[in-house]
C-alpha cells in the first residue's frame, strides 16, 4: 500500500512535445481489420516477406476492400496477387543517391549513412499499421522501416558521437510521447506491434540524455514511472506460484518479470512462419504463437535460450523462463527511480522504489546466480531450476553495475573461457541451431553491453579483447563491401551470418551506433563531434 500511495499521482513532465500535427494514432491491426483477406493473403504467401502486407497501405477505406474481396474471391479465376496489388500500395523504401564512396573511413562512412536511415514523419498514410511519431527518428534500415524500441538506444550512441544534437533530442521526445501515449514503448511503432514492448531501456536513454545535455534525466521520471506501471502490472496481487502477465512470483514470494506478449494468435509480420512453427509442435498453438510473440519481445528472436530443444523453435517455451537482462533492466530501471525521485523532493517514492530494487537484487543474486558455475543464468520458474545455458546476457548485471566485484571477476573468468570468439563476444555457445541469435553470429548491442559491462569493474583488457575482436571483423566486411550490416559471423572473415526469418540485412542502425561510439577515439574525427564529444543543445 505504500507503494501504491507514492505512486497514485503521477507527477507530469518537465518538458513538452508539440503533439498538435500527430496524426491521430490507429491502432486496429492489419489482421483485426482485413480478417478472412489477411489471413489469405499471408497463408497463400502474396508477398515473399510476411513483413510486406502488413506494411501495406490501403487504396481506399478498408471496409470497401474487405466487401469487395468478399464479393470476388469465390469467382472463378479469382486472382488474389492481382487484387492486392489493386487495391493496396506497396511500401516501397524511398530511393536515395547515396553511394558508398571507397575512400571514406569507416567513421566517415557512417556519418553519411545517417540521413539515409533518417525518417520524417510529416505525411502518415492514412490507416496503415503505421503509428505516427511527433518528431523526426532513425530506423535500422533494410526491411525494418520503422522506429525500434531497444535498437534505437545503441543506434542514439553513434549519433551523439556523430554530433547529431537535435536529432538526439528529436528522438527522446518521440520516446516520451509513445509511453505517454500508449502506457509503453512498442516493440515498433507499428500497429502490430503494440501488444508487446522490448528490452526496457528507456532509463538508459533517458541517462544518455542527460550525458549528452538533451534534458535532464529527471524530466523523464513521469515516463519511467509509466514504464515500470506496465511491467509490473499485477504484481502486488501475485501469490507465492502465481503469474500474471510479465509478471512472476517465486516460491519465497520474491517477483521477477519475463517477456510476454497480450496476443496469442501469429504474429501478423511473420503468420505464415509462425503458423507452421506451431503445427510442428504437440503443444497447443495458442501457446507457441504466445512463446514466439514473448520471443520477439526479448530482442532476441530467435535463440536456443528459450527453446527446451535448442534444434527445434517448435519448443519455444519463453514466458517460462526468467531472463537475466530483463531483470537488470528493471533494477537499473527502479534504481534510477529511486534517484530521481529523491532528487525531486519525492521521498516516499524515492524510498518505495530503493525498497523495490533491493528485494529485485536479493531475489536475482537467489534465483539467477550460480555460486557453482560463476555467471548469471536464466531461470525456468515451471521447473523450479536454473537453465544450463550460458549467454552473453550473464553480462548485463555488470553493466547496469549490480553485481558484486566477486561476481563480476568470475563472470569475466567464464566469458574469457567460454564465450570469447575471434570475432568478439558469442551471443550463446549453441551452434547449429538456425536461429541468429546463437553461434556463430555476433550483435552489436550484446558487444557494447559486455565491454562497457566488464569496464565498470576494471576487467579492461578483455574488454579491449572483445572490441579489436568486433571492430576487426566489422572492418573486414567494410573493406570488401562498403556497408554495415545487422549481425556479424564471429570470426575474421566476409561470410554473410545467416539463420532466422528473414536475409541479412543492411544499414544497420545499431551496428553503426556502436562501431562509431566505439572509435571514438580517434583524433581525425574531432570535426563530426560537438565540444567535448556531447550535444548541447542550447
């Protein structure tokens, strides 16, 4: 109840946003409104790409075209390609003059990408899945044309090393209209993805923010609270066995969080792959597409983290499992709370939320730490055990700077031993599986958090391992290729990674984030940077 009482009144921001030219949000998803027409089109694989329908835009009021479809499709010779192409407008990416220039530095190269995967929002076609933001953003690139929630904060690291001051700002404040629009950030800002959110690191951006002079960190604090009201939801009725949500209480009464999606029919930007994922499984399909949509929202879509049987995504079993880096997420994320509260003269929130993240602390040191092998694992609470499989997640206690310097020396012991590869830090030590986010395949994001994860407690020269390692082989695929792409094979080589859904992609928003802020370094680049390396925004 005390919780409650310092939560009640949520205190407004300290800054605004001009909403007044947002269009308004339509939030029915594409398989809500064309029903029986979207199920056969991505059952009948129209388009290559599930991704595509659900992008489309409509040529006319949707209920015309669903009438229509259901007066045409049992006529003979009824052509259903035809009848998109017809009456729906392909989105098609906007070309650009860029051209890769052979004598740009690796630096430089991004720099120039920047305004390419720039979009600005000032015509919102209208009742596509699209959700309009209030200011400009930066998409990954390639297939994925729309704002990321996780991906944006390591993409925000390589346009603060870049100078891109008002575009940083530009950004915080399109954060801060979605959570206070929609109660969280979505996976995307896609009608689609709206069930569901990802990795919760607005309270690392809102940090960003501060460091690089956008606003203070305490103007987001309504916005945080917001974010930690839709994580937590239900968790002070939860019972010792109980779940609800992303939300699950332990034997000793102890709560952790798992991902979750509110659906549990197909994700419509992948329905077919996820329809037949779950005919290949025994358990019930509601329950797969569930998993899958939970999947998705770690980030990590997909990985034998979450599979019983790492060969087979038909036993993806995700909201059984408790995940590390959630769970540091959300200690960072009530930690810094706790601060800014304080700071703001609210002390009995303050406290309430210093209360919430040592219990948090308490229940991960019990439930996610193995004195026995060293490291952090996840938790399968339906088992009452811990997983066996080692991740790159183990790392992400010590960056957010909750583990102890015991803690943090042996998890760099084990990371030196077993995840280290010639191209970095390993995502999984599972190979063959399939899935991307398992061997051989590195991610920035997984890089940028072991580095400066290992950094906090002194470990520097594996962290300086694990950079050359990365920026090696991005390097290497620059050099032959002249682009950046989404996820990198892990040793010294031009082999493209593959597994997953979709082809590699180009572009790629957090690789360029990452790989710039981590040659920041370099003196013959001081003139793409503002004073000191921070955007100040006067």
């Amino acid at each position: 109840m005390e919780l409650q009482r310092a939560m009640t009144d949520t205190p407004s921001s300290d800054f605004d946003y001009d909403t007044r030219a947002v269009s308004a949000a339509d939030t029915l998803t594409p398989a809500d409104r064309y029903q029986e027409l979207f199920v056969a089109v991505q059952m009948q694989r129209v388009f290559a790409d599930s991704k595509t329908f659900v992008d489309c835009a409509p040529r006319q009021h949707p209920e015309r075209i669903l009438e229509a479809y259901r007066a045409q499709n049992s006529e003979p010779g009824f052509d259903l390609r035809g009848f998109v192409l017809k009456h729906f407008e392909i989105y098609q990416r906007q070309p650009t003059e860029f051209v890769a220039n052979p004598d740009d530095t690796l630096a430089e190269h991004i720099d120039r990408l920047w305004p390419v995967l720039t979009r600005h929002p000032r015509q919102h076609p209208e009742f596509s899945s699209l959700l309009p933001l209030p200011h400009d953003y930066v998409v990954p690139g390639g297939r994925f044309t729309e704002l990321y929630y996780w991906d944006s904060y390591f993409t925000m690291l390589g346009l603060d090393e870049s100078g891109h001051c008002e575009l940083l700002r530009a950004m915080a404040d399109n954060f801060a209209y979605l959570i206070d629009t929609y109660g969280h950030v979505p996976n995307g800002n896609r009608s689609y993805y709206l069930s569901r959110s990802q990795p919760p690191v607005f309270a690392l951006m809102a940090d960003l923010f501060e460091e690089t002079g956008v606003h203070p960190a305490s103007a987001y604090l309504p916005q945080l609270r917001k974010e930690h009201a839709f994580w937590t939801d239900g968790d002070d009725q939860l019972r010792p066995g109980e779940v609800h949500r992303r939300c699950v209480c332990l034997a000793d009464g102890s709560v952790l969080n798992r991902y979750w999606d509110e659906r549990d029919t197909p994700r419509e930007e992948s329905y077919l792959e996820d329809v037949e994922t779950a005919r290949s499984s025994s358990r019930p399909a509601h329950e797969v597409y569930r998993d899958l949509r939970a999947g998705a929202e770690s980030g990590w879509d997909f990985s034998s983290r979450w599979l019983a049987d790492p060969q087979r995504l038909s036993s993806i079993r995700t909201t059984q499992i408790i995940p590390v880096d959630l769970n540091s997420f959300l200690y960072n994320l009530e930690r810094q709370i706790a601060r800014l509260s304080h700071a703001k003269g609210q002390h009995d929130c303050a406290e309430a939320f210093d209360r919430r993240a040592k219990k948090r602390l308490a229940a991960i040191d019990h439930y996610l730490w193995s004195e026995q092998h060293g490291a952090y694992f996840d938790y399968d609470w339906c088992l009452a055990q811990p997983r066996e499989n080692l991740t790159a997640a183990t790392l992400t206690p010590l960056f957010v700077r909750h583990a102890s310097a015991e803690q943090a020396a042996r998890v760099a012991g084990v990371v030196r031993e077993r995840l280290l590869a010639p191209g970095g830090l390993s995502t999984t030590e599972v190979s063959g599986s399939g899935e991307q986010w398992d061997r051989p395949n590195g991610w920035a994001p997984l890089q940028w958090m072991g580095i400066r994860g290992l950094q906090h407690y002194g470990h520097d020269a594996l962290a300086l391992q694990i950079e050359e390692r990365w920026l090696k082989i991005i390097s290497l695929l620059f050099e032959s290729e002249s682009k950046l792409v989404e996820k990198y094979v892990l040793r010294p080589c031009t082999e493209h990674a593959g597994g997953g859904e979709y082809p590699l992609q180009d572009g790629f928003g957090w690789t360029n984030g990452v790989t710039r802020k981590l040659m920041q370094a370099d003196p013959t680049h001081e003139a793409h940077r503002c004073r000191a390396g921070r955007c100040r925004v006067e």
